[in-house]
C-alpha cells in the first residue's frame, strides 16, 4: 500500500505543477529512465544517426519528426509573395528538398512549373485579378514595366511578350501613342516591335495609329525613312477607312509641280505602289487622273514608267483607252525612247486596231531612221508583226528604197528588222526584199549579216553548202 500511497501523492503534485501525464504513459517513461541510467538506445536510432554522419547529410532529412524546419520538404513557392495561391503543381512536378542533391543528379526546386526558375524578386506585383502566371515582369531592361511603355527604344528583344502584356492592360491612347514611337525609332528592333505591336492590334488600333501618322506633316518624311513599315501597314489595311486616310494624305503628291519630285523619289513611289495594289479604284482615282494628265512625260522615265503600267492594269477599261490613245499619238517619240519604247511594244502587243492604226500613220516615213535606233528598231520589229500585210509592205518599200541600202544590212541595229521582215512577210513580198539584200554582194562573214543569210538559206534564197564553204 505504501508504494501505492507514494504514487498517487506524486501525481497529486505534478497536477498542481500543471504537468498533467497520461496514465498510459508511465510505464513507458519508467523504461525509458531505467534505461538512461544503464545507459541503452534504441539499434534503429542509433543505425540512422551513423549512416547520417557518413553520408554527411543532416539527420534533419532522414527522421523528418525531428527536423526543425518542415519547409524544407516542400517546394519553393512561387506566387505566394504576390497574388492569389498557385493553382495544383504539373504532372511531371517533382517536390525535393533543397540541399539533398549531389553533384550530377536532378536540378533543385521543381521541373516544369511556371516561373520555377524566375527569382522572386523578377516577378513583380500582380494586378488585381490576373493569374499569377501571366503577370509581366516588374523590371524590363532593369526599369518598371510603366517605365518601359515611357520610353520605347530602352527593351531587350527577350521582354517582347512581357511588354505586349504590359500594352494589353494599358488604354487604347497609350497603345497607340507606344506604337507610333516605335515607328519614329532609330532602333533596328525597335521597329521590328512595331511589326509585333501592330500585328496584335485590331482594326480600330490600327485606325487610330495610321490616323495619328497621316494627319502629322512629317508623314513625308516618314514614308523616305521608314517605307517598309508604312507599305506594312498599308497591306495591313482591312477597312476602306484606313485606305482612306493615306489616300487623303497622298492627295498633295499628285499636283503637277508635286509629280516631278515624286518620280525622283523612289521611296515615296514604293509607298504609292502598295496603295494602289491594296486600295479599292474609286479611292485610288484620284492617282488615276494625275497619272493620265502626265502619261506620255511618266512613259519616258522608269521610275513614272512602272507606275503607269501599275495604274494601267487597275483602271477601268474606258480610262486605259484613253490612256493608250494618247501614247498612241506620241509614238514616234516614245519609239526613240529607252523607256517609252516599253510601252509602246505593249500597246502593239495588245493588239487593238485603232490603236495599232494611230501607230503606224505616227511612224509612216521614219521607219529607217527607227530601224538604226537601238530602240526603235525593237518597235519596227514588232509593227512587222502585228501589222497587215499592207502596212509592211510600207515599210519593206521604205526600208529598199533608202539610198544607202547597204548600210542597213550591215547596220548593228538594222539588220534585226530586216531579219524579222524576212521571217514575217509573205510572197511575193518577202522575194523582193531578199533579192534586194542578195544584191548588195555583201560577204557572207559579216559579223551582222549571219542571221540573214541563215534565213535566206532555210527560205531557198541561198545554198547551205555556201555557208559551209565559207
């Protein structure tokens, strides 16, 4: 009874001491004094703490109930700090704790979570109500993402969905006001931003941003400086309003005084270009009508030359006669011309009676001095093409009856026409003009007169054993 006694008076004094023990307890405490003072441990204890010591591994990671920070085990969080909780880890996640893996084995934190490997201090402040994974970082190029919208020419090409983030939450206003600085960069990039930027904007952006840029006066110059981005953006083009707006601010190029620059600028004429491939004729007409005021000075240039065949493959057919007509009447000139001869082989080849009629009453009379011209003898060649037989008779009679025949046989550029009369007329016009060059008693290796004699050699005019012997 005395032990008893003594029990229970112990328990009496550790219950006013406010150490309350379960009853179930005090066996197991009284095994495990006996066992301090005969000095025992547990074997599995014991085990775990050597293989710790040899490993060199704290045993904080192999008994975790006696670790002293239990977020070790746990993968680093990466929204915590800013925003709403993070959504379930990846399939593939993995969680280890940090500093449990050697040289060689598997990267530290997490594989394949969003923002795993982004310092915390790269992740900035989220905006209220955005997902923690979408949000921009807080510092591009070293600056605050408003920072970055201030001043464009100072990004990284690393941050360009960072900074189409950082515009998808600004005002229409800022957008466009980021995206014309960006047109007016020096920056190589800069201006492959812009491309970014506007391809990501919708048709009323897009408005906005060619309205800003039309209505400025330094929109000449933009189109010198910047001409890829503005025929860019006239492709882009996908409502009447927008072709509208650079038709209004082309009108001042196409005055008769404005004209003659325009043709010495090449890079405005590549910005009129685009406009008239892209924009409907009835916003385009008012190029149409300068271009047929001034089609016969444009035929002699090359620059005005590709614009008015641009224009002429886009007017109605009404206007292209007109056009042609004109040019039709100014054929002898444009013959002569290295431009303008172009145009008129075009017209020939279209092969419009009237037009083709207007042609050779202009040339009638000039077809020698034509057929010695490096130019005009390509015109001569095709009028023996599509002319009748009548109107090359013309010309064959013109060309044999010229006092210094000979010379036109032997002639660098004549020969050619006389080559193609041969080849095109029919008898018993083509036997008059070969007897005519086979009396001229011309050697047979002269440098210019091989193409002839081979023709008349195929036509029977001449032996082929001739040729051979020579």
């Amino acid at each position: 009874m005395a032990p008893l006694l003594g029990q229970r008076e112990e328990l009496q004094e550790q219950e006013k001491r406010g150490g309350v023990r379960a009853e179930d307890d005090a066996p197991r405490d009284e095994l495990a004094e006996k066992m301090a003072r005969l000095g025992l441990h547990e074997p599995a204890e014991a085990a775990g703490e050597d293989s710790a010591a040899v490993d060199r591994f704290s045993p904080a990671f192999l008994r975790p109930h006696r670790a002293a920070d239990q977020s070790a085990l746990q993968p680093a969080s990466i929204v915590r700090a800013a925003g709403p909780a993070a959504p379930s880890p990846m399939p593939d996640a993995r969680r280890f704790a940090e500093g449990r893996l050697r040289r060689g084995g598997l990267a530290r934190g997490p594989r394949n979570e969003p923002g795993a490997g982004t310092p915390a201090a790269a992740r900035g402040v989220l905006l209220t109500g955005d997902h923690a994974y979408m949000t921009p970082p807080r510092h591009l190029h070293g600056m605050a993402a408003n920072r970055q919208l201030q001043d464009p020419n100072l990004f990284s090409h690393v941050n360009e969905q960072a900074v189409l983030f950082a515009l998808s939450q600004e005002t229409p206003e800022k957008i466009v006001s980021y995206a014309c600085d960006l047109l007016l960069s020096e920056s190589t990039h800069g201006q492959q931003m812009f491309y970014l930027i506007f391809n990501h904007c919708h048709h009323q952006l897009r408005e906005w941003v060619i309205a800003k840029i039309t209505q400025d006066r330094s929109f000449y110059s933009l189109c010198v400086r910047r001409t890829n981005e503005v025929v860019f953006m006239i492709n882009s083009c996908e409502t009447r309003k927008s072709m509208q707006l650079f038709g209004d601010a082309m009108v001042p190029w196409m005055s008769p005084s404005q004209m003659r620059v325009l043709l010495s600028d090449s890079k405005r004429l590549q910005v009129i270009h685009a406009f008239i491939k892209s924009s409907p004729p009835d916003i385009a007409q008012f190029i149409f009508e300068a271009v047929a005021k001034e089609c016969t000075r444009l035929a002699r240039q090359s620059n005005g030359l590709s614009l008015l065949q641009n224009c002429l493959e886009r007017v109605s057919w009404m206007e292209m006669d007109n056009i042609l007509i004109k040019l039709s009447y100014q054929s002898l000139h444009l013959a002569l011309n290295s431009c303008g001869n172009w145009i008129l082989q075009d017209i020939l080849k279209k092969g419009d009676s009237f037009h083709i009629a207007v042609i050779a009453s202009c040339l009638r009379n000039h077809y020698v001095t034509l057929a010695k011209n490096k130019y005009g003898s390509n015109v001569v060649e095709w009028c023996l093409k599509v002319f009748n037989e009548g109107e090359r008779s013309v010309i064959v009679n013109e060309l044999i009856y010229y006092a210094h025949f000979r010379d036109l046989v032997t002639h660098e550029f004549a020969n050619f026409t006389l080559s193609t009369a041969l080849e095109v007329c029919k008898y018993p016009l083509r036997n008059i003009l070969a007897n005519a060059i086979l009396s001229q008693n011309i050697m047979v290796r002269n440098q210019h007169c091989t193409k002839i004699f081979s023709i008349l050699a195929r036509y029977g005019f001449i032996q082929r054993t001739f040729l051979r012997d020579f």
